[in-house]
C-alpha cells in the first residue's frame, strides 16, 4: 500500500443508482421527466464533468436470477437528478465543500419554478455575501441563477421568480422566469436613496421599473402586475448535503438502494485490532457470525466512523469488505462467493470515498519490489477517513495498528 501525498479526497457518496452502458442519449422536452444513456454526460453551463467508466448496479441474492450482469444497460430514469449530481460533485473538485461558499456550509432543496416535472435546485448560502444559486435543468444542460444576497420567494408552476433584498438605501425586486432552460429578467424595479447617508426616510427614495422612473404607488402597481406577492412562496434549503446527495442518487434511478442482499441500514459493528491479512480478517469474522464490513450509504458509513471516534480508534488501518475482482479488474464488496455491482473504483458515486490517486492497483512490499494491491482497508488522512487499496498483508508497515471491522445483520 503506498502512502499518497496530497489533497485527498472529501466526501464519500455511496451509490445507490443503476447506471447505463453505451447507447445513446435521447432528451425528453423541458419539464418531462427524461432518461438518457450514461454514454454522454450531460453538459453543465458554469463546469465540465469528468466522465467516468459505468458499470451496472444491480442487487444480487444467492438466486442466480437475480443477478444483472454488466451488459445489460439499464437507464438513468430522471437524467436531471444526475445531471444535479454531477454538478456538485464537479462544484466539490472545484471550490470543496468547506468554508463560507462551500457545499457542507449551504442548504438545499428541490423546488417547482416552471410547470414542468423537473424541480429547479436551490444551493442556498449561509450568509449574505455568498448568496444563493438556484439551478434549472432542461436538455441535458444546466443553468445557473446567482440571487444577489439571500431572500428569494417563487409563484410555484408559474414560471416566476423573485429576487427581492436589499442593504443601507438600495433595495430591488428582480423577477425571473425560464426560457428555453435558461433564466432571464422578465422585469425588474428598484428603489434606492440617491446620496448614500446613514440618514434617511422614505421621501427620500427614488424609484425606478425597468429603468425608468416611477412614483412609489407606481412601483408597487408594477411589481403587483408582474409578480403575484400573494401567492409567493418562500424559497429556502432545508436539506444538508449529505442528505440532498442521496436524493439526489435515488431519484436519478427512481429505486431506492439496490446492493447485495438490498443491504442498506444500518446493522452491528465490531472493530477487531489484530495483525491479520485481509484474507485472515474475512475468515475471523464469518467464525464470529458475522462478515467484513460493507459499506452501502452515506449514513452508513458515517455511522461507523462516528463509532470509531467515540471508542478513540482513530488510528488503526482497517480492513474492508471488498477486494479486485480479477475478472474484470475492479473493485467490489466480496461476499466470499461472488462480487457486488458497481465497482468501488470506477462508478462515480464511490470515487470521493478513496483517498487521492487511489486506488493505485500496485504498490511497494516491505523488501521494496512492486506489489498487487487487491484488497481494501481504509484509514485516517488529514481529518478524514479515506480508502485504500493494499497488499494482503500489511502488517510490515502498520504492525500494531491494523485491525478490522466485522459487519452483523442484526
């Protein structure tokens, strides 16, 4: 196992989305629910995403009928959700989600701008200066509304938007609506004191609608006109980003999780510290009833590390549930007979779960000569838990913090 440098990765997002093969993409009309081939990635107006290599999800039992082989090339069924998806994931690559902008420090939510079947996606911003964006989705692209400052409502199915704020003498409502998938200035009014002093009443402001000036009862004419105040709703995130995330992956395939054994609670845990190989870690825990550890969602996954900090076990590299299928050369859960779908190492819901440049496939042994890395531990980098792909036996470079951890379905 090599010891990366660098960032590493930052968030871990567990699939739970069946994903296509090759084909071709085919677009609904704005606001109808839409599918498309995973081949093409759908174009984001603000970023580019990385495309990735798909693979299959599929739940797989002990009955062979259950099981989905790769080939077969089930559809995305909302392309919006993963066209949300992968804005955030390329937002992460580019800004992260911390600090005052950052995706763990905003709020979001889905809601109804337009009459169409595709919510627009608030990303709202803790504070005044970062704002909210409020994204719209049509064809394959997104959108992007950047709201100056934090208050916005909306006419729900009605194609109206309002961005009303304002600060020390300068107050506005802008109102938007969609167009073609693109946001547009339907009109706008603005009201504002001329000298900017810290001294001022309302005879002292001035009042303009697109532009031109109006009297103040004129303004709210035109406001009223354009824009039902009565029947505006009040746009706010009230979702974390974990939780939109796994919305966001469940309504991109329109299922819930689709894992081995549809395994996705949250179950026993029991963390063992012996220098074992992962080998000796899989044979350990099926002789304690249990099997090593697979990790199915987010909220799994932060549940064993919140474990591990409160038992003080922060330090240990742990063994994983999953191993190199020398079939087809990627990572999987293993259940000790056949290997779960997709691949941990290639599908884009698993990528931020690996530490940076992992998995690295090769590595070095304790004799210095390159290595097979098959297997899977995890450990402590920089703050956060990351994956790794390792030897079997690490024990030449861990000896006394290697341990692993047993997964019971009870």
């Amino acid at each position: 196992m090599q010891k990366r440098q660098g960032n590493p990765a930052i968030f871990a997002i567990i699939a739970v989305i069946l994903i296509s093969g090759a084909g071709l993409t085919f677009f609904a009309a704005c606001g109808k629910s839409d599918t498309k081939k995973k081949s093409e990635e759908p174009v984001i107006s603000s970023a580019s995403v990385e495309s990735v290599e798909d693979h299959t999800q599929e739940s797989l039992s002990t009955e062979e009928e259950n099981y989905v082989p790769d080939s077969e090339e089930p559809e995305i069924v909302n392309a919006w959700a993963d066209a949300y998806y992968d804005y955030l994931i390329d937002f992460d690559r580019k800004y992260g989600k911390d600090g005052y902008d950052g995706l763990e420090c905003r709020t979001y939510d889905y809601i109804y701008v337009n009459d169409d079947d595709v919510p627009e996606l608030i990303l709202q911003g803790q504070d005044e200066a970062t704002g909210n964006l409020i994204l719209t989705y049509c064809d394959g692209k997104i959108d992007e509304l950047q709201t100056s400052r934090l208050y916005f409502d909306y006419i729900e199915k009605e194609n109206r938007l309002r961005n009303s704020e304002g600060h020390m003498g300068y107050y506005y409502d802008y109102i938007y609506t969609i167009k073609d998938g693109k946001w547009e200035t339907e009109e706008y009014g603005e009201y504002y004191v001329e000298d900017n002093t810290s001294e001022w009443d309302d005879d002292d402001l001035i009042y303009e609608w697109n532009g031109e000036k109006v009297s103040s009862s004129e303004y709210e004419k035109e406001l009223q006109t354009a824009y039902d105040v009565k029947k505006a709703k009040p746009g706010a995130g009230i979702l974390g980003y974990q939780e939109i995330m796994d919305d966001l992956r469940n309504d991109a395939a329109g299922i819930k999780s689709r894992y081995l054994e549809d395994d996705t609670g949250i179950h026993r845990y029991e963390v063992v510290v012996s220098d074992v190989t992962w080998d000796e870690a899989m044979e350990e825990c099926k002789a304690r009833g249990g099997y090593l550890v697979r990790i199915n969602t987010t909220e799994e996954k932060y549940h064993i590390e919140d474990m591990l900090r409160e038992n003080k076990q922060e330090k240990l590299v742990l063994w994983l549930g999953g191993r190199l299928d020398p079939e087809d050369g990627h990572y999987h859960w293993f259940d000790g007979e056949r290997y779960t779908h997709p691949a941990l190492d290639s599908d884009k819901y698993y990528q931020y779960c690996w530490l940076n440049g992992e998995p690295s496939f090769k590595g070095t042994d304790a004799e210095g000569k390159e290595a097979d890395e098959n297997y899977m531990c995890m450990f402590r980098v920089d703050g956060m838990w990351e994956w790794n792909d390792a030897p079997e036996d690490i024990s030449p470079y861990y000896k006394g913090k290697i341990g692993y951890i047993c997964e019971y379905d009870e």
